[in-house]
DNA sequence: TAATAATGGCATACTAGTTGCAAAGCTACA
DNA sequence: TGTAGCTTTGCAACTAGTATGCCATTATTA
C-alpha cells in the first residue's frame, strides 16, 4: 500500500531510537533527518505523511519549517507534530499558529507519541477521504483506487460502488440499498445488475485468483466488504 | 526542460571542483567564472537563475555584483549566495541588505552549498509562480510554455485552461469547474466546448505520440493533469 | 431440489474525440 | 479609419469508444 512516510527530526538521545523503533513497529516508514534545512530538502522529492520534528533543530529550526512548510500548496497538507524541549503555553500556541497540529513537551513518552501520531495520520485520512484496507487505497476526491501503489481504473459506476462498501466495511448492504445508494432513488434497474457490477468489480480488484479477499457474499441477504 | 543555470565564482581550492561536481550531479547547469567583471559580462547575454560567489573576487567583488545586479530590473529575479571568509555578523547583514539571498562562510561543506542552492531555486520557483512538471515549464507571469526547454505557443484560452489543471495536479475538473474557472461565471459556452480546447491543448502539448501523458480524461467526470 | 448467485454475451445508450466551418477578434498597412 | 489577411474561438455534426443493463445459461448454496 505505500506504508506511510514519516520523517524523524529529533535530537540524539535515548528516546530517539525507541521512537524510530516503535514508529517502525506500527508500520510506517520513517526517514531520519538531522537539521531543519535537511528536512525541507528531502521533501521536494518524497511528501511525507507526517513530520515528527523537535522544535530546535540545527541551521532551520522546527518553526521555520512549519512556516514554510504551510507556504507551499503541496506541502500545506503534511502533518506536523512538534516537541519542545519545556514547553510552556506560549510555545504551545506559537506552534499551532504556525500550522502544527500537535505540540508538546519532549519529555512525553515514546508510547503517547505513537499514540499521537496514529491519531494524527487517522485524522487526516479521515480529512482527505482516503479509506485504507490492507493493500487497497481508495481515495474520494480523487476519484482513484490504488492497489499495492498502483492505480485500478474503475468506472463511474464501480468506484461508487467499491466507496459505499468500503465505507461501512462489515457492514451487510441489501442489493435494494445498494440500489439506492449508487444509482439514486428514482433510477430504476433491476435488482439482479447489482451482480453485475460486483462481479466487474470483483474482476478488477483481483479477486479471480483469490476469491472473496474483498467482497464477501451473503447468501440471500446481500454483499459486504471486509 | 531547460536545466537551471547558474553561475559558479570561487577562488581555486579543492571545493571548487567537489562544489561544481555536486551541482552538476543535482541538475545544474554550472558556468565558472572567476571575476566579478566576467559574472556582469556574461549575464547580459544569458541570465542565470542563481550566482554562487564568494565574495572576494578579482576586479568587481562579490559585494559590488549585488549591487549591480539589483540595480536592474531584469537582473533583480537572480538568486545570490555569497559565500566570505571569517563570516562576521557585520557582513552577513551586510550581504542581505545588498540583496544577497544567503551569506555565509566559505568554510560550509560542499554538501551544504548545495542543499542550500537547491532550496533557494524552490523559493524562486514559487515567488515566480513556475511550475515545474517533468519536460514542462509553466510560467505565469511570463505566460509562456516550455517543453523540454523550446516554447511552446498557446493561445490565452488553452494557457489558462492548462495552468488551472497544472496549478492542482491529480485534482479532477468537470467541464463545468473547467467552463467557470477559465471562462468565468457569467459567459456561457457549451460543456462541448470544453472538449475541443483539451484536444487543441493536448495536440500542442504533443500528447499525440504519447497518450494521456499529461492529460488525463476521467470518463464521466471530467480531466485532471498528472 | 428449489432458490439464489455468478458469468458471458450482446444491444443500447451515453460519453468523449475529431473535424470542418463560420463568426469574431486581432494585426498590419495603406 | 478602413480593409485585407490571419488567428482564435465556439459550435454542430459525425465518428469512435466506453459503460451499462439485461437476459440466458451455468454454478453454487441451503
């Protein structure tokens, strides 16, 4: 799926290899940087997810960054999250005026900042309508399916489709209520189509190799995405 | 596309050719030069995107180049490392008020130089509104289209139609976001239309050998630049 | 075995690509 | 200012390509 970028800009110290090791743990990429100027070279090239950054850092420190980093169009949409070493109220604030999405004092466990920054990428995935399943990227605005990085190419029809059963995963949806979902109440066609475009659908996804992997039948009921 | 120039003054010693060696495995296109006089008599002809030069320099130094250079308009745009031996405050700020866009000592490793090279192209770029992607060159101000460095001649309707798609790439446009952003609200043309002004600008753009390089159709919904 | 789902093929409807043309706009020159 | 010649633009008509819905057939499930 492209595991998630992170970029690592923290001072040596004890915590910075548990951090990298945990980071790693939960499956994100991490790339290690050392000074300010370091991190906004690296990521002309390769947009991270995320910036997981000490507020002094050599040459360009962690608020220059953040302030160039909400400059640019492409970049504005990188998290940052910003530690500092006693951090009082007046950092606190700076940073999120300068775009951060979460500042605080260094001295906070390695734990807590997985916990942070899993809630960070959370957030904005939530925010970019991109609905990740194993191997599978499904992103709305973009109206795109990547599958191990690549794109699938699917119609109008098969990506609204993939989207309602994707977005309630488990969840068993009824060939009526799919009906209405994708085609919209008024539009009539017959119930036995919705097997149809699953069965395109399914064709696409790869699904012919390993059968059910996505959508999974339910005999009499209906069809849901797991 | 048109490799970015830039001009290379420093005294003899075994950075020069580390420096050079770096810039050029980074893309640049290097011209040496050794005196500040030889810096204003080639600029004339062809004008660099940015000037490294130390700021001793035979005849014209370095100081008196800034000088020159943002006396005239054209010249102005050229980006500025000065780079001083012993660098004391006094002369860095001397340099940023003589509109040096980076001073500092000439003791920086190769590595560095570059970074910062590097990092003030992508200011220029953005201050200029370029947009860089693979062969092409957008440029707003100079309203102007290159691919791999020749101009490409587009009429106002395809360059505003290929700076909106360009300005937000992997972002689908309908034909009625398309109509509205480049042909403003008021007007009213057919969403047809539309269709004939990508097929004028993808013939100009040469997508004729390589299909949908730049321009990508999505059925049903509408086009986005990738 | 009866009901339900999967599949392949096909006609149709829809969407996009392409071309030619006329009108409008622009430029240069008398 | 007028006019000839060129470019740009919008549209309609046509062609090409794609997506969709349904049916008939086969496979699967309870």
């Amino acid at each position: 799926m492209g595991e998630e970028k992170i970029i690592l800009a923290l001072p040596d110290n004890k915590d910075r290899n548990a951090i990298n090791a945990a980071l790693r743990q939960s499956g994100y990429s991490v790339i290690q940087k050392r000074s300010g100027q370091d991190i906004l070279d690296s990521i002309v090239e390769d947009i991270p997810e995320i910036i997981l950054m000490h507020a002094d850092l050599p040459k360009v420190d962690g608020w220059q960054v953040c302030e160039k980093l909400k400059e640019d169009q492409l970049l504005q949409k990188i998290g940052i999250i910003l530690c500092c070493d006693d951090a009082h109220e007046s950092d606190i604030i700076r940073g999120f005026e300068l775009g951060a999405d979460e500042v605080f004092d260094a001295n906070v466990s390695a734990r807590e900042l997985v916990a942070r920054t899993q809630a960070l990428s959370r957030r904005l995935q939530i925010a970019k309508n991109l609905i990740k399943i194993r191997d599978l990227e499904i992103e709305l605005d973009a109206h795109r399916v990547l599958k191990d990085g690549k794109t699938i190419d699917l119609t109008y029809i098969q990506f609204k489709l993939l989207y309602l059963l994707a977005s309630r995963r488990d969840n068993i949806f009824s060939r009526s209520e799919i009906l209405e979902r994708v085609w919209g109440k008024k539009v009539y066609v017959t119930n036995r189509t919705v097997d149809v475009h699953i069965k395109r659908l399914r064709e696409k996804l790869g699904e012919i190799r390993y059968p059910s992997q996505y959508i999974q039948t339910i005999h009499g009921v209906g069809y849901r995405f797991m």
